[in-house]
C-alpha cells in the first residue's frame, strides 16, 4: 500500500459562509465549484476544484480560524494574483526563506492562513 496522493484539504469557516466562501475562492481565486452530495450538502460549505486537487470549504460551528496550518496553492503568475488580492483590499505577507522560491500568504475573508507561491 502507498498513499498515491492528496484527494483534498479542507478548511474551516463559520456557518453562513457559502456566499462569501464562492466570492473568495471562486470568484477572486477563479477556483471551479464542485456539486456536493445532497447529504453533505445540506451541512453547509462547498467544494472547489484547484488542478487535480479540491478545497473543501467545511462549516464549524465553534470556527476560530486556522492561523499556521493552511494550503499551500501552486500560481502560475504570482505577480497577477497579488495584484488581484491587494484590489480586493487583501494584505500579504511575502516570504523568502526558502531560497529560489517566491511565495507569500494571505488569510481568506475567515482569517485562515493560505499560502501562494509561483510554480
């Protein structure tokens, strides 16, 4: 047995979410929006596609948002997508400590840490 990959990473946000959530991850991210299955789908959040990999956005009804822990997003243009955050009033924070990697995180519109970098 060998684990052949990730299927999916969730992060959490509070009920009422799901406008916001697609607003964020859909809209400004240009993530694609996947069907939920009718019984999970009545539990609230969504689920988007990033590549070969989903993002699950999970309701918690005690949330306190994920400030370490995050995703970590492959961009193709890191420039274009920083320049998308900062128009839509979103700060962020570059970081070089892995040489020969340009990269910077942002927290989504819950305050969960995620992480950009050029790939």
């Amino acid at each position: 047995m060998t684990i052949t990959g990730i299927d999916h990473v969730q992060v959490a946000a509070p009920a009422g979410c799901e406008e916001q959530a697609r607003a964020f991850y859909g809209g400004l991210l240009g993530l694609e929006e996947l069907p939920k299955p009718a019984e999970l789908a009545a539990r609230g959040g969504c689920w988007l596609r990033a590549g070969r990999q989903e993002l699950h956005v999970g309701v918690d009804n005690v949330f306190v948002p994920a400030r370490k822990a995050h995703p970590g997003f492959t961009v193709s243009d890191l420039d274009e997508l920083a320049g998308r955050l900062r128009g839509a009033g979103f700060a962020l924070t570059y970081d070089d400590s892995i040489p020969g990697t340009r990269r910077f995180h942002v927290e989504d519109p819950f305050g969960n840490r995620l992480e950009f970098r050029q790939g």
